[in-house]
C-alpha cells in the first residue's frame, strides 16, 4: 500500500508575506534534513497579491509526529 503523503501550510498574509514564506520555508527545508524525513520537499507559492504560503510534504505517519512541534496553520492529502 502506497505510503500517503500530507502538506503542512503555513499562511502569510501583508507586503512581507512572500518574502516571509520564503524565509520560513527554509527553516523548513533544514528541519527535513535534521529529522532526516523521507521526504525532503518544503516552498512557498504566493496565492495572490499580499498572500503567500510555505510548506513541507510529509509522510502521514511523519505528519503524526511533527504536527504539534510545526503548528502548520493547515494541512491537506498532498496527490503529485
């Protein structure tokens, strides 16, 4: 059975909020290498105009773990 792989998200919001996910997606990217995660995906994507997000794609049984120590605002099944 395929392994099934969750998004944590966080949401920035203003004139910051790009350069914000940016930043924060690179603390996510040195937490996926310290963890030593199978997955070591994590970026940002800005929504629109003073919106952006970060996120890290985790297992589901490495999301069971982390998710009260990154507090993502939200989290979706991520399908490739």
């Amino acid at each position: 059975m395929e392994e099934k792989i969750i998004k944590f998200i966080w949401n920035y919001y203003g004139d910051p909020a790009e350069k914000t996910a940016e930043h924060h997606s690179i603390h996510l990217m040195e937490f996926a290498k310290a963890k030593e995660l199978k997955i070591q995906k994590t970026g940002w994507e800005t929504l629109k105009e003073n919106q952006a997000i970060a996120f890290i794609l985790l297992l589901e049984e490495d999301a069971k773990i982390y998710k009260d120590i990154l507090r993502p605002n939200r989290a979706e099944y991520f399908q490739e």
